[in-house]
C-alpha cells in the first residue's frame, strides 16, 4: 500500500487517468457519518464479491482507519481486480453513500471538489493569531494580532506561583480576544468547514473561551493545519494543505 498527496489539479489528473482506463470498477462512496459501516455492508453479488472483501479488508488497516478519523471527511474508493485500487479522503465531506459496479463514477467526488466552499480558518500560536475566511478559494476577510503572555519563572517558591498565575490569566486574555475576532470576522458568513492550525493544544482551551467555535463544533475539522507562524503570509498559504486529498493505492 502507497499513500500520497494530491493537490486539487492534482487530482483531477490523477481521475482523468482512470477514467480513460476503460476498466470495470466497483465505486463506492461513503459519508462520514458512514464510515466504515456502509463498507463492512456491501454485498456485489457474485462477480464482484471478491472486490467487496478486498475493500473491507482495506478499510481496516491503520493507515486509512488513522487518515480517516484525521481528515473527517468519509470515502471515496474505486476499486477493480487487475491492480487499480484507490481509496480517496477527499479536502470536505462527501454527502451520501452510493456503491455502483462497472463503469467508473467520480461524480460525487467532482461535485465535492467543484463546489463553492466557504472555509474559516484560524491559526493560532501563543501571543499570534490569524484568522480568515476564504470564499470559492478567495482570502475574502481576515484579520491578525499579537499579545503578550510572559514566559515561565524559572525561580522557585511565591514568585513562580505569582508568575505562573500571571502567565494563565494573559492566557485566558489572550484566546478571549481570538475568540471575539473570530465571532467579528466570521460573524457575517456561514463557513462549510472551519480548520484549525498553529499550536494544536491551544485549540480545546480556545473553544472553552470562545462561544462562537462552541456553536460551530459541527463545523470544525478534525485535520489540524501544520504551520510554524500565525500570520497573514500563513493564513495565505494554509489553502493549498486545507485543500490536499489523501489517497492511498493497493
């Protein structure tokens, strides 16, 4: 099993290339709420009933259950007997469960990757945060700022206490004005998805202080944006990992 990942033009070439394959395939999507209980489900029938075990089998090694669970977003996989197997976890969710068997169908995958998507996007370090809202791939509202949090007292006793109190009150201060950012420039939109990036252990606090993110959980992506800096120039640059798709070949 390989793994890699796409770029939206990515995959599209890499969907042209099966579709002028001309095989028979089994396709099969899953939404994710679904997953995988619509795969350990199918039944192909007596052509396709070895395809059928192949893709549950496939379903449950730890790379795609892990990549699964990170990504949120349910399953594509097309699947054939002489070497073309593909499960796909594509950038947002996928709406319905559909299997079909014969000629290959990427339409549901097309619609998710061709629909006006509207993405939040908030990446956060501590004392920097960068928050954004991208339209049909557009940085349309954004907005970035720092704070001050001090850092940790290395002296002992009454002091380190003081300090250490300090330093969780700037904290607090700190995600709260995130939190009121977000709710400013998110407030007018209706993002599909909303991912988070920067320090991954910021995220729990920050929805704890921010009730906007608490109304959204739904929304939230589980995939967490890989980035050094919360910046304009990252918020920038976080489409092209917000919009990679995670394919794995068998």
């Amino acid at each position: 099993m390989q793994s890699r990942f796409f770029t939206k033009a990515g995959l599209y070439h890499f969907l042209f290339s099966l579709e002028a394959s001309a095989q028979d395939f089994v396709t099969v999507y899953i939404a994710p709420p679904s997953f995988p209980d619509y795969a350990d489900a199918l039944l192909l029938g007596p052509k396709y009933g070895a395809y059928a075990n192949e893709i549950k089998e496939a379903i449950k090694t730890e790379a795609v259950t892990s990549g699964v669970e990170k990504y949120g977003t349910g399953a594509a996989i097309f699947w054939n007997g002489i070497g073309s197997k593909h499960i796909v976890l594509p950038p947002f969710p996928i709406a319905e469960n559909k299997v079909s068997a014969g000629k290959l169908d990427v339409s549901i995958l097309y619609e998710v990757l061709e629909r006006r998507h509207v993405i939040g996007v908030v990446l956060v370090a501590w004392g920097s945060y960068a928050v954004g809202i991208f339209d049909a791939g557009n940085l349309v509202e954004w907005k970035t700022g720092t704070g001050y949090i001090h850092k940790k007292h290395r002296k002992g006793g009454r002091s380190q206490k003081r300090f250490a109190r300090r330093t969780e009150e700037q904290k607090k201060d700190f995600l709260r004005r995130v939190g009121n950012r977000i709710e400013e420039r998110f407030g007018s939109f209706a993002p599909d998805r909303i991912f988070f990036g920067g320090n991954r252990l910021i995220l729990k606090p920050l929805i704890q202080e921010c009730k906007y993110l608490q109304t959204k959980a739904s929304k939230i992506s589980p995939r967490i944006i890989d980035v050094r800096y919360a910046d304009r120039e990252a918020l920038v640059s976080s489409l092209a990992e917000i919009t990679k798709s995670l394919v794995f070949t068998f």
